[in-house]
C-alpha cells in the first residue's frame, strides 16, 4: 500500500508543479500582452487596409505609436511631426536593402549624426499609402522604431483632439 501512496503522491506533486507552471505561463502571456498594449495601442493597424480616415490612441508615454509598413515591410512607427523625413534606423535600412543616395549631417535628441537620404517606395499606415517617400537612414535610432515624418505625415490632413490623432486623405479641391 505504501508503494500506491507514494506513486499518488507524486502523481499530485507533479499534477500541482504542471498547474503552477501553465498559471506562471499564462500570466506571463498576459502581462506581456498587456504591457504591448500600453506600448502601441495601434499595433491592429497593420493589418488594416482601410483607406478610410485613421484614428490612433497614444500610448502610456503619450506618444501615437502604430505598426505600418515599409516597404511590404511590418515595423513600429513612431509619429513625429518635428522630423522632416520618415528617419529609419541603419540596421532596418540594410534589412529593407534601401538605397543610399548621399550622406546628410541630422539633428537629433542625441545631438547631429551623420546619415543617408533614401526614397521609400512604399509607407502604408493602415489603409493610408505614400509611394515615393524622402526619407533618412539614421544611426543610433533605438529598438528598430521608424520616425514618421512630414515627408509621410504632411500628405495627409492631421486632427488631434485629446487623446487621439485622426489622419485622412484631403479633400479634392482644398489646400
């Protein structure tokens, strides 16, 4: 009888080690969730192909942070509408093979860089499209995020109101 005790026991050692391991497991999935969440509340985008208007969240740091694409290409977005150009960082340039057409000195929150000017064929931020963007290779940009600049942002018309920021396609006629 002994020898069936001791296998139930570690028949329910091992059944409470599995319930507390899946329930670390599954916390740990949704913390992260949450936390990305918080991060890019418009990660949804991406997948959007709406050309409709686009209205986007800021994040906990009050920042309108979207994943768009570049060329085909998924990536994190961060909207700045002090950049002059869509600023991509160099390791993401080379991933996307872009093509360097001459050195440029950039400010930066970091101080001046030196970098390259590059055209993006292609920048879609949900249904929103721009072929043919000036754009920058920057170095030192951190975690791969793209600043989305004027040279993407000023073909559409910009509304904020509170917490949110609407991008539309202007009207025909206006301007």
């Amino acid at each position: 009888m002994s020898e069936q005790g001791g296998g139930m026991r570690r028949a329910g050692l091992g059944m409470m080690l599995a319930f507390w391991a899946l329930l670390i497991g599954l916390g740990t999935w949704w913390f992260q969730g949450w936390f990305e969440a918080r991060e890019n509340p418009n990660a949804h985008l991406a997948e959007s192909l709406d050309g409709g208007p686009l209205t986007l969240a800021r994040n906990a740091n009050g920042h309108f942070v979207a994943t768009g694409r570049l060329n085909g290409e998924p990536v994190t977005m961060l909207l700045d509408t002090g950049a002059t150009q869509v600023a991509v960082p160099a390791d993401l340039a080379e991933r996307l093979d872009l093509p360097l057409r001459g050195s440029a000195s950039f400010s930066t929150a970091n101080g001046r860089v030196r970098g390259h000017l590059t055209t993006l064929d292609e920048v879609r931020l949900g249904g929103l499209v721009a072929r043919d963007v000036p754009g920058s290779v920057v170095p030192g940009l951190e975690g791969g995020t793209v600043l989305l600049g004027m040279s993407f942002l000023g073909r559409f018309e910009l509304q904020m109101r509170g917490d949110t920021l609407t991008l539309r396609v202007p009207e025909k006629g206006k301007g």
